[in-house]
C-alpha cells in the first residue's frame, strides 16, 4: 500500500476525528478539542494512501514555551488499517523532524502493555521514572555521565534491541550514547 505522510491541515479535523473517536472514546478521552488547537503543524502529521484518505494522524503538542520539549499527545491508525507499520511509519517521521530540531519529544502511554512499552522503547523512548517516556537527541548532564561511563541509571522499561540507523540516525550524540550502552551489556 503506497502511503505518503504530510502535515495536517484544518480540512482533515474530520477525518482525524472520526479515527480519533474510534480510538479514544471508549477510554475516556472525550475531548479531541485542545490536542488538535493546540499542536504542532510541522510535527503533526497524518499518513494519507494514494487517494488522500487519511489513514493515521500524530497530534504533537508543545510542553514547554522554549521550544525544546514536545508532547505526543496522542498517536491514532484507523482500526482497519492497524499493524501495517503506518503508526510506526508516523512515529519515525516525528523522531525524525524532533532529530533535526534538537528536541525532546514526551509521552505517555496509554496503557503498560509489554508490547506497546517494547515499540516505543524499539523507536527510542526510555522511561522517565514518572510515568513518561522520552526521546531527545541533544548532549545532557545525563549523557554525560554515560559518555564518562558511569553506570547508567535504572531503566523502568523491558529492555530490548534498539538500533539508532533503524529510524535515521547516523551520527551525532545519541548514536554515541546508544554505542556505548550496547557495549556494556
């Protein structure tokens, strides 16, 4: 199925929210109202097929007002077009434009299934002790610490292989950082 992945834009809210109710209503999320006013044009994306149905949609949200940590708020496939890797396909072109930007991308999961922990952790999210997790690609005191190879602190998700090069990253702080934990193991 050939699909491309653009930005969304005011025409799509009914499609986004038709994929939003099949997905969230019944856990509660009633509102779709503020994610959708409040996002991030460049990193909320949808993945439309070779028709422009919309298929899938990322809502990202700013977290804090210096621009350097985002939010995905929510991450949504149409039921019928679920585990074809759209979702994973959306993901990567957030981290991917997060790489670029030098920013922190949050989120939380919205349940603690191994599964889903194990994606998120696969795509590079770690998890942030408080319910969180998060992927960011600039130098930290914490990196730091690893890139002195000091032990690296506890992990609260399944540990599982990960490889930067599998969502685009060639180089940079991050990869080295990944290099270094996978030695150690």
């Amino acid at each position: 199925m050939k699909t491309h992945v653009k930005p969304l834009i005011a025409e799509n809210y009914k499609s986004v929210k038709d994929i939003y109710d099949s997905e969230f209503a019944m856990m509660g999320k009633k509102t779709l109202k503020s994610p959708w006013k409040n996002r991030i044009p460049d990193l909320s994306l949808g993945i439309f097929n070779h028709s422009g149905d919309l298929l899938g949609f990322t809502l990202v949200i700013r977290l804090t007002s210096d621009s350097e940590s985002n939010y995905l708020s929510r991450i949504a496939i149409h039921p019928d077009f679920q585990n074809f890797g759209l979702g994973k396909t959306l993901l990567k072109t957030v981290l991917e434009k997060s790489y670029l930007k030098k920013q922190t991308l949050y989120l939380t999961p919205l349940n603690r299934s191994t599964p889903l922990l194990r994606f998120y952790c696969q795509q590079g999210f770690y998890g942030t002790g408080d319910g969180y997790m998060a992927c960011h690609f600039y130098n930290t005191r914490r990196q730091s610490v690893f890139n002195r190879h000091h032990d690296p602190p506890p992990v609260l998700v399944p540990k599982v292989a990960f490889s930067p090069k599998r969502i685009g990253i060639t180089k940079g702080p991050f990869l080295e950082y990944h290099s270094y934990i996978t030695s150690r193991s």
